[in-house]
C-alpha cells in the first residue's frame, strides 16, 4: 500500500468508527417481554371478519345493544392494535432519524480528516466532493420528507391529533347508538386515527395550525384598529369617553382590590344595562370587562350602537 492509499484508508477508517459509534446509545429501555408480545391484541383479518358478521346479523336481527357492543369491540381491539403500531414507529423514527443525523455527521468528520491526511490536491478535491455531495443529500431528504421540521415537533403534532380523534371514538361509542354510529361510520374513524399518526398529517396539521393562527392574528388586528379608529370628530368623541372609562374600569379590576372591583361590577352592569346590551348578572368583573370591550369594538363601524354605548356611560359618569 503506498503513502497516499495509507492516508486514505485511515481517513476511512476514521469515518467508520465514528459511524459506529452511535450503535452504544439507546434511547429507551428494553421493552419486556409481555409487552413486547401481540398476543393479547392480535387480530386476524379472519377473526375481524367473523366479528363483522357477528355484528350484521346482530343488526338484521334488531338485537341493537348486542350489536353496540359487538360494534364497540372490533373498534377496540383495532385501535389497541394502532397504538402498538404507534408507539414503535414513534421510537423508530426518533432513534432512526437522530442515528442518521449523528451518523451522518460523523462520515461528513471522517471525510474531512481523510482530505487533511491526503497530499495529492486531485484526491483531497474528490473527497471535499464526496463531502458536500453527502451533506447536500442529508439535507434534501430533511426537506423533502420531513419539510425541515423537528421530530419533537412532528412527534407533538401527530400525538395531539391522535388524541383529539381517540376522544372523539371514545365519546361516541359510549354514548351513541348503533343506528346513529354504526361500524362503518367507527370504521371511517379509526381509518382517520391510523392516519393522524403519520408524518404527512402532521405536517398538514402543523401547517394549518399555522394559517388558523394567522387568520385569528388578522383578526385581532382588524378588531383593535376598529375599536382605535373613529370615523367622524363626533365619534372620536364619545370613542374617547367610551375608551376613557373602559380603561378606568380594567384599571380597578386589574388592581385586585376588593372594594374597587365590586365598584367596577357594578357600574359595568349599569352601562350593559342602560345600553341593552345582552350579559350573564352572575358573570365576574373581568368578563363583564370583556363584554364591554366587544360593545366597543362594535361600534366602531356602527353609528347608532356608539350613540348608545356613548350615551350608557354618560349617564353612568353623571351619576
């Protein structure tokens, strides 16, 4: 072996072991041997299908709460089944993924020690190459499978939906009927829960959480330059009243002292009153607050409810 072979085999060498390395690391405990097994919720296709009939011929038979409960264990043992499913890919995905980024690194290392050991400019060039060749394809398969997103994010994502849809199954096989939620309606359910723990799904779900949260900022934005902005001198008048007093009262209610929020309760439920505005009387300060607030914002674009909202705290004040 000559002098550069050498130097490339040991840059190779460095790489491999760095490689290696992360086979010593586990990330969560030996799974024992009872869980590990599917024994317990293992469901065949025949035994699925044998349920099934079971439950038509229940529902032919008009023996509903049979059929309820037939209905309620084939859904059962086929969510335990999703779980099982579940919980292995989530684990497979943390260590499969953390394992290649940390693999990848290291080749990416080794790779660069490699080009510092070897003289020759034509071999260090097709190293740095193969270098950044494997850097760029780490990177793309980071875009193009997981759109760039964390696993603890996608991981949140997929057990907050798997969740809200188990919820929901839960709540109708308990209180729901087999003619207003029969299997095939269960069935498009589960289907939809087997889903929602998929990377795909979460990262739709990630994505519309996004928009909705951007819609809802829109909103608020849209909301406070309504309530900020009068259209004539007149409004800005009675907008300055208004506003003047709704900061008085957040101010008194905000102070925590009991004196000066029951003083605030009640003249805010003079103002609804006075300005026939719809509120709960056993509603604390605070919300009776935020009632007025919504008054507020409606009447920025309302000349006829300023006027009256305007017209409830002047009486008010003059009292």
């Amino acid at each position: 072996m000559n002098h550069h072979a050498r130097k490339i085999f040991c840059g190779c060498v460095i790489a491999w072991a760095s490689f290696t390395t992360i086979g010593c690391f586990r990330i969560a405990p030996k799974m024992p041997p009872p869980l590990a097994s599917m024994a317990p919720i293992n469901y065949s296709s025949s035994a699925l299908d044998a349920d099934v009939a079971a439950y038509h011929a229940s529902m032919a038979n008009h023996a509903l709460d049979l059929a309820k409960t037939q209905r309620n264990q084939i859904v059962f043992r086929i969510i335990a089944q999703i779980d099982a499913a579940y919980g292995a890919f989530e684990l497979n995905l943390s260590t499969r993924r953390a394992g290649l980024q940390t693999g990848g690194d290291a080749v990416q290392l080794g790779l660069s020690a490699a080009a510092t050991l070897v003289g020759a400019s034509d071999i260090k060039d097709i190293l740095s190459a193969t270098s950044t060749a494997f850097q760029g394809a780490r990177l793309s398969v980071d875009k193009n499978f997981f759109e760039q997103k964390t696993t603890e994010s996608l991981v949140s994502q997929m057990r907050a939906s798997r969740k809200n849809l188990q919820a929901q199954i839960l709540l109708s096989l308990s209180s729901r009927d087999v003619n207003s939620y029969p299997l095939e309606s269960a069935w498009g359910d589960v289907v939809n829960y087997y889903y929602a723990g998929t990377i795909p799904s979460a990262l739709v779900d990630i994505a519309g959480k996004a928009g909705k949260d951007a819609i809802k900022a829109d909103q608020t934005l849209k909301d406070t330059v309504k309530e900020l902005t009068p259209a004539t001198p007149d409004q800005a008048k009675q907008a300055v009243t208004i506003r003047s007093e709704y900061e008085a009262l957040s101010t008194a209610i905000s102070s925590g002292n009991e004196t000066s929020v029951k003083g605030a309760s009640e003249i805010l439920t003079k103002i609804l009153t006075n300005a026939k505005i719809q509120f709960d009387p056993n509603a604390s300060a605070s919300n009776l607050l935020e009632v007025f607030k919504q008054a507020i914002i409606a009447t920025a674009d309302d000349n006829s409810k300023l006027q009256t909202l305007g017209a409830a705290v002047k009486s008010v004040a003059s009292q």
